[in-house]
C-alpha cells in the first residue's frame, strides 16, 4: 500500500526535526527517519487505527505514536497522512479535508 504524507504531515516532521536538532542534529535526523518508518510500516494495516472521533467516517483514522497522534485517511490503493501533531495540545476540528 502507498503511503502519502500531506504538506500539514511533513511540515510536522520537519519541525520536529528542526527542534530536536538544536540539541542534536544526528539525533534529529534519525530519530525523524525511524518515525516515517514506523508510521509507514504501522499503515500498511490501514485499520489497525481507530475510526476519528472528529470527523465519523469509516475512512478517517488514527493512530498514536510516541505521544503524537496521526490522522490518516484510506483510499482503494493508498494511505494519505493527514496530520501529525502532539496529542495533548491540538484542536482537530481545524483540519481541512478536499
């Protein structure tokens, strides 16, 4: 299955490895890289995650991942990452859908 990340989703990647790297960039760089793995790896079973409360459709999901949570969306042949963001801190009702 094809995995997309939205501009939000990389945004998100980037930012983080931005922050991690003022203290440490070799980390940054890994730790961002093992990130987009495992979320990579994790949707190619697409509905392990659970329906988004949010939004109410089947194929709108979400997984939680070291304390961020990741919305994705199903398609027939692919996965599209949403967003990424701390799940503590975030209101979802922002997120816009085409």
């Amino acid at each position: 299955m094809k995995i997309n990340f939205s501009k939000d989703a990389k945004e998100f990647i980037f930012k983080l490895r931005d922050f991690i790297s003022k203290d440490n960039p070799s980390k940054a760089k890994q730790y961002t890289q093992k990130l987009v793995s495992r979320i990579t790896n994790m949707l190619q079973h697409p509905y392990i995650g659970k329906v988004n409360a949010t939004f109410d459709n089947k194929t709108i999901r979400e997984i939680v991942l070291d304390g961020m949570k990741i919305i994705y969306k199903i398609y027939p042949t692919s996965v599209a990452v949403l967003m990424i963001y701390k799940y503590i801190d975030f209101d979802e009702s922002h997120i816009e859908m085409d």
